[in-house]
C-alpha cells in the first residue's frame, strides 16, 4: 500500500505543481495589467520593480490555490480512472476512500499551511506593498503624473506635456482640470507653463506649484435666462500651489487597488481592532440617540400645555395663543424638524460607514478560515468529479473546473460585497461559498465512493456537434465524388 500511496501522491504532485506555476504566472501577468500605470515609463530600477511584484504575489495565493488543487485533483482521478487504474485498484479490494487516504493528508496538511500563510505572511506582505508604493511616490513623486495622459488624482484631472529633472519633478505645460463638489462636472481649468512637484518622506502631501498660467472658472448664472452666455471667471497667476493627499492613492479597492488596513492584521490583531471599533460604535449611536431625544424636546412649556395629554390635537394646543404667537411657534418647529432631520442623516451616514469599517475587519478575519477549508473543499470536488467523469488531460476538467471556480469566486464576491454593506452577517457572506459548495463536495464523494454514476456519459453534449460535422463534411465528400463521376 505504501507503494500505491506514494504513486498516488507523486502523480498528484506532479500535476498540481505545473498547475499552480501555470496558473500562478497568468495570475501575475493580470497584476501587472492592474498596475502597469505606475510601472511603465516611471524609470524604476529592476529591484524597485522586483520588489513590487514579490509584494504582490501572496495576495494571489487564496485565488490560485484552490483552483489549482481543484483542476489538479480533477486531472489525476480522471486520468486514473479514464486509464482503468482505478478498476484495477477496485479489483484487488481498494476502495477509492482508501486510495484518497494519502493525498487527503496531504491536503489538510496544506490548508493548514494556507491558514498560518494567510494569518502571518499575507498581512505582512500587504503593509510592504503599501509602503513600498508610498515610498516610490514620495522618493518619486512624478510618478503620480504620467507623461502625455490625464491622470486623476483626488477630484483633479492633471496633464502635462513634458517632464524632467532626476526624478521628473520638472513640469511643462500643465494642464488641470477640476471637478466640482456638486457632482456638475469640471467647472475649473487650470493651465501652466511650469511646473514643479514636491515631496517629503516624512509627509503624504506631494506639493505641486504651478508657474505662469491662467485659471478658469465658469460661473452658474442665478437667473436661467442668464445661462446661454455662459460667464467665466478668468485670473493669471505667477505661482499656485496645490496639495495632494497621497493617502488617497492607496486606498480601497474595488478596482484592484490597494486595499484598507484590514488585510495587514492578523487573527489577533483583527480581534481587538474589531472589538475596540464595536466599543466606539456603540458609544457613538447613545451618543446620536441622546443628542437627537434632547434636540426634539419642546422648549416652549407655558403653564397653559403642562399637561400636553389633555389636548386631543396640535390645533387645540395652538388656539390657546395669539394669532402672532402661533406663526412664531409654527416656524420654530418647522426649523427643529428640519435641524434634527438633517442630524438624523448625517449621523446615519456616519454611522453606516463606520459599520461598513467593522464589517470590512470581520470579512478579513473570516477569510482567514475560508481559504483553509476552501483547500479541502476543491479536492473532496475534484477528486470524486474526476474518478466520476473518466476524463483527464487539460479537456473536460478544464471546463468544469473553471465552472465550479467561477461559481466559487462569484459566490464569494457577491456575499462579502453584500455583507459589507450590513445585508447579510459578515460570517455568512464570508463563507457564502462554502456553504453552496458544501453540498456538492457531500454528493460526488458519496456517488464516486459507491460506484453510482461512474460511467456518467457525456455524449449529449458532444453528439450534436459530431452529427452537425458529420453531416457537413459527409455532403461535401458527396458533392466531390458526383463531381468525379460527370467529369
């Protein structure tokens, strides 16, 4: 048996290592693609740029990983099976439970390693990545403006025709534009012929002073028949000086940028960070909810409403005033209602985002778990979907695997995004994926371990293509040969 196990073993390593070089290079490439703007043309040394690779890579293994030992699973059964190794197994009294045993060892001892790998290697990781892109940014600073294309950076569109200088601090022809808080497009141009980027390592503000130019600003008209003229403001400046938050580029991601702080904590780390933001948010709804009690009470207490459950509607309690007196009271509520309604919604907003934040902390300490169990899960698929199908090489389990994948990944975005905003529990968003998974892994290993739907036939989806190629090339063979004859 020993002998069976290690062939078993060797035959999965060996596919499940090119698959993950495999799929781990084309997972590189895409970050590349991701990020190639602050790559290309920024003269960074070969280090700087090894450096921003290797920071980047253990943020791929949770995606590489489970998918690699998915496909690789998919590939080795099916190929024993396709290859009646598994019927000679099966003829000298090893069940497929049995021969599972040495690579199921192996697997968890995997998703252990995947566990520590996400709670220690990934956050440490993710701060270097952070740091090292702010450091590039402030020991470069041009590298924020590329040369020849709008960049935008914070509400600002910037270009600039030419760069120089040794770290291309040097500007010429600036051109910004800069979009209005109101959301009504870009109501501000800014031109220059000079220009001069500053930075301190000690500081995320990049300085940039524009020398020489003009700004433009156009001008809403109060009145609408005032609006076809379209007035502007125009002003020339010797120097303008505008700063830029280089926190702002890296914050979260919903684009492949860099993400929050969440991803740089582990276990333990997260636990308390997550137990302290719980603490203030839960002082900062009393707080809210004291504020807004205190806020709605009536100031206005005259001996005649002292007891105000007396009057059966707010008309009885204003005819006891005077006519004048009644509009002042009047106005007074209007203008509380409308105090405390703004309050209600700007305090809601804050507290939203603040639940958005902790919800973010406990997704990052779930996924910790779920990238463990994801490992054990692809291989209690992959293994009885390969021994089920009887398919190996890089055909049908190819296709299943990326059908099962695109399911996994879809129902892990979609559950932690809705989560994220407070839809769902941050558990239950997390492992989402898992939980729709689970069965499917229950039912395969169930069928392959008891020999149901082993010879599982897959003609009816090949059978329409082959008569479809049959009959076209069976027509023209036809029309060939009746050719042949008449000549």
């Amino acid at each position: 048996m020993k002998i069976l196990d290690r062939y078993i073993l060797k035959s999965f390593l060996i596919t499940f290592t090119s698959v993950f070089v495999i799929l781990f290079f084309i997972f590189i490439l895409q970050t590349v693609w991701l990020f190639i703007s602050e790559l290309a043309g920024k003269n960074l040394d070969f280090i700087t740029i090894v450096k921003f690779l290797i920071f980047s890579m253990p943020r791929l293994i949770p995606l590489v990983l489970p998918l690699s030992i998915l496909l690789a699973s998919i590939m080795t059964f099916g190929s024993f099976a396709e290859n009646y190794e598994f019927a000679a197994m099966k003829s000298s009294g090893i069940s497929l439970q049995r021969a599972m045993q040495s690579l199921m060892i192996f697997i968890f001892g995997l998703s252990i390693v995947s566990f520590f790998f996400a709670n220690n290697v990934i956050p440490k990781a993710e701060y270097k990545f952070v740091n090292l892109r702010k450091e590039i940014l402030q020991t470069k600073p041009a590298m924020a403006i590329a040369e020849g294309q709008f960049n935008t950076i914070g509400n600002s569109n910037i270009k600039v025709d030419k760069k120089s200088g040794d770290n291309g601090e040097l500007l010429e022809g600036v051109t910004m534009h800069v979009k209005s808080n109101l959301g009504t497009g870009n109501k501000t141009v800014i031109k220059s012929k000079r220009g001069v980027l500053k930075s301190d390592e000690n500081s995320n503000i990049l300085k940039l002073d524009l020398l020489d130019g003009y700004y433009y600003e156009d001008i809403t008209p109060k009145k609408y028949e005032e609006q076809n003229r379209v007035p502007f403001a125009k002003a020339f400046f010797q120097k303008y000086t505008i700063n830029i938050d280089l926190t702002n580029l890296n914050k979260s991601e919903d684009n492949g940028e860099i993400v929050n702080t969440n991803s740089m904590l582990s276990i333990s780390e997260l636990s308390y960070t997550i137990d302290s933001l719980q603490n203030s948010y839960k002082k900062d709804v009393v707080f809210f909810s004291d504020n807004i009690s205190q806020g709605i009470e009536f100031t206005l207490k005259p001996k005649e409403i002292a007891n105000p459950k007396e009057f059966k509607s707010t008309d009885e309690i204003l005819n006891i005033f005077p006519i004048n007196e009644q509009a002042r009271i009047l106005e007074f509520a209007k203008n509380s209602l409308s105090s405390t309604d703004f309050s209600i919604q700007t305090n809601k907003d804050d507290l939203f985002n603040k639940k958005k934040n902790i919800n973010k902390h406990w997704i990052a300490l779930h996924e910790k778990f779920v990238i463990a169990f994801s490992c054990l899960l692809m291989f209690f698929i992959g293994a009885p979907l390969g021994a089920i199908i009887r398919k190996g090489g890089l055909g049908l389990p190819i296709v299943f695997a990326v059908l099962i994948f695109i399911t996994f990944h879809f129902a892990n975005t979609f559950g932690k995004k809705v989560a994220q905003e407070d839809g769902m529990p941050a558990f239950l968003g997390t492992w989402l994926s898992s939980i729709i998974l689970t069965p499917l892994a229950l039912v395969l290993t169930y069928r392959a371990t008891n020999d149901i739907g082993v010879m599982v036939n897959f003609d009816w989806i090949t059978a329409p293509f082959q008569k479809l190629y049959k009959r076209f090339f069976d027509n023209n063979s036809t029309d060939e040969e009746n050719n042949d004859n008449t000549h």
